[in-house]
C-alpha cells in the first residue's frame, strides 16, 4: 500500500504540475506575473495582512515581498494602511481594482479549466469531483506536504 500510495502522489504531482503551467497560460492577459497574482489572491481571500504575514504565506523573504507589494500598489492593485489593531503597525489590503482584476484571472483560470474538461465523460467528471473532495478534505486536516 506504501508504494501505492506513492505512485499516486508522484502521478498527482506531476498532473498537478501540467495542469498549473497551462493554466497559468490564462493568467499572462491579466498583465501580473505569477507572484503578483497569488499575493493578490492571499488578500482578496484572507483580508488585509501585513507584510511579514504575506512574505509567510507565499513563503518568500519580506524583501522580497516588499518588491511584490510595491509592484501591486504602483497599479492600484493594493493599498497600504494603519492597522486598526496597532497604530504602528501596516497592513495591505487590496483595493476594489484588486479584486476584480483578481476575480477576472480566476474566472480566465476556471474558463480554461472547464475547455480541458471537455474531453472528459460525465463518469470522469464525477471521479474528478470524488478526487477534488477527498484532497480538500486532506489539505484541511494537514495531511498533505506534512513530512
């Protein structure tokens, strides 16, 4: 079962690889890079953040953070302000430009998702969304990248 298991998670990582390459296709007409985009997704999902809290969720240094959020607030994608909590304190937030050019990249995303899925039978489109609910279920309980 080991060695099963690990078959399957060597397939899914690959799958997993392909499939975010050709989906990030979809994300060049928004006209922000890949690190861009998913800090804006960190804040339009998660609230404002500091920046530490964004360098940590993206898993990057705050310098090179600083130059992401710097990039996003040149084009109006974010703004920085006092945290409420701690008057020295900054947090960014993404403005309402944010979020929709965020939702828009989502929907070109799920767009060229779906087009992939057109080859798929309805039965392999209820295996997909088996899969899809048992790997959010293992994403949640930590079980997933858990060494």
């Amino acid at each position: 079962m080991a060695r099963r298991k690990r078959d399957v998670a060597d397939r899914l990582h690959s799958a997993a690889i392909h499939l975010l390459r050709r989906l990030r296709e979809a994300d060049a007409e928004s006209g922000l890079g890949p690190a861009r985009l998913s800090a804006l997704s960190v804040l339009v999902f998660g609230g404002p953040a500091s920046l530490r809290e964004l360098a940590d969720a993206e898993m990057v240094r705050p310098p090179t953070m600083t130059g992401i959020v710097q990039g996003l607030e040149a084009g109006g994608f974010v703004a920085r302000a006092r945290d409420p909590d701690d008057g020295r304190a900054i947090v960014v937030r993404a403005t309402a430009k944010g979020q929709r050019a965020l939702q828009a990249a989502r929907a070109r995303r799920i767009d060229a998702f779906e087009r992939l899925l057109e080859g798929a039978s309805a039965q392999e489109i209820r295996e997909l969304d088996a899969a899809s609910t048992i790997l959010e279920r293992l994403i949640r309980a930590g079980a997933a990248l858990s060494p």
